[in-house]
C-alpha cells in the first residue's frame, strides 16, 4: 500500500515544510503578508508536484518529468498577483510576491533531490529579507506610505505652492483633500517616500509659513 512512499521522499517533504516554514515565519515576524502557512505549503507544495512528476516517469517510463513541474511556475505566478495590491495610490507586496516565486523554487529544488541547493537558496533569502530589510531601515531606504498635511492660517495660494513643492521632489501624490478647518485651511495628501525624502518635503513645506506633519498610513493586512 506505501510502496510509493520511502523514508527519500518522506524526508524531502520534511525539509520542504521546514524550508519553507522558516522563511514564513520571517514573514509573520514582519508582519508581511503570506506568513507560515502560506510559505509552507506553497514550497511543501511545489516539492510534491515535483516529486510526482519524477516518480510518475521513474516507474512507467513515460512522459517528461519536468512537464509537470514547468505548471508550477505559472500557478504560482496567479498565488504572487494575489498578494500585490493596490492601496492609497501605491503598489505594494511586491517583495512578498517574489518571496513567494522564490520559495516554490526552493520547494522544486528539494522535490528534485538537491538538498544541499535548496538549503543555501533558504538562507540566502532569509539572508536577503533579513539584513538588507535592517539596511534598508537604518539608511532609509525602504519607501513607506505617509500622510501629510499642511495647516495655514489663509489659503491663499498654499495649495499650488504644497503642489509644486511635490512635484519638484517627483512624488506622485494620492487622496488630495483641501477643507478650511478651525485653525486654517488645510491640504492634506498621501504620498509613498523613502526617509530622507520625508524629510526633504517636510523642509520645504515648512518653508511656505505653514505647520507641516507626517505619519505613516496603516498598511493593509491580506492572506
């Protein structure tokens, strides 16, 4: 009854699982979206489809063990566009996106027999989301969706002068609001900056005689 089933295969979905699991849970630590299941079964996932097709030509001796595995790749891709969306005017999950083609294939790796590949591919992209996202962070580099807003006594020409002031920093502004509230009139917008460039606009608004502020929009959370 088990005899597709031996202790070679038994541990290359063990170390799929694991594989997988630990860059998931770096996921989840993250707060990112697609934590440790999701990353876990997606390389537990390719691993077998990939066993399979091995195996399936190994004992009947026909068809092409990496047609099978060649759909992995585009099914994938549709679990990868699920995770990018679209918020606030920005495109984020990307890079979870690209963890996610990276762990299938770390998942083909295994189901394919090459442990020791699929194991160094693992720490290179805990490697990769780990210290380069730290990097990232301390030189502000990592772009971040912010809010602004921009408080004046008089409107006057405060709104095209806030509009120049993005436009000469090349930002692509989203959710533009104006209203005249109790203590001014206020422009308020979103915009996806890195940190020094938060703190460039934050300069030059303050250079138009108005009281100007930032703070990160919530990110919204999927899978």
């Amino acid at each position: 009854m088990f005899y597709d089933l031996n202790l070679y295969i038994i541990g290359k979905l063990l170390l799929a699982a694991v594989l997988g699991g630990l860059v998931g849970l770096e996921r989840e630590f993250s707060h990112k979206p697609a934590g440790l299941r999701t990353n876990m079964l997606i390389c537990l996932g390719a691993a077998l489809f990939t066993i399979i097709s091995t195996e399936t030509t190994r004992h009947f001796g026909v068809g092409d063990p990496a047609r099978i595995a060649a759909q992995i790749i585009p099914g994938i891709g549709f679990i990868g566009a699920g995770v990018v969306i679209r918020e606030r005017g920005a495109i984020i999950g990307i890079t979870s996106a690209a963890t996610i083609f990276m762990v299938a294939s770390i998942g083909m790796a295994v189901g394919s027999g090459m442990v020791v590949t699929s194991i160094f591919s693992a720490l290179l992209l805990l490697g990769s989301l780990v210290m380069l996202g730290n990097i990232e962070q301390r030189l502000g580099l990592h772009a971040r969706m912010m809010n602004f807003r921009v408080l004046a006594p008089e409107p006057g020409t405060l709104e095209a002068r806030v509009r120049q002031v993005v436009d000469d920093i090349g930002l692509q502004p989203s959710h533009w609001r104006t209203a005249q509230t109790d203590r001014g009139f206020l422009v308020e917008f979103n915009a996806e900056v890195t940190l020094p460039q938060e703190q460039e606009l934050l300069k030059h608004l303050q250079l138009l005689h108005a009281h100007a502020d930032a703070r990160p929009v919530a990110p919204v959370t999927s899978l």
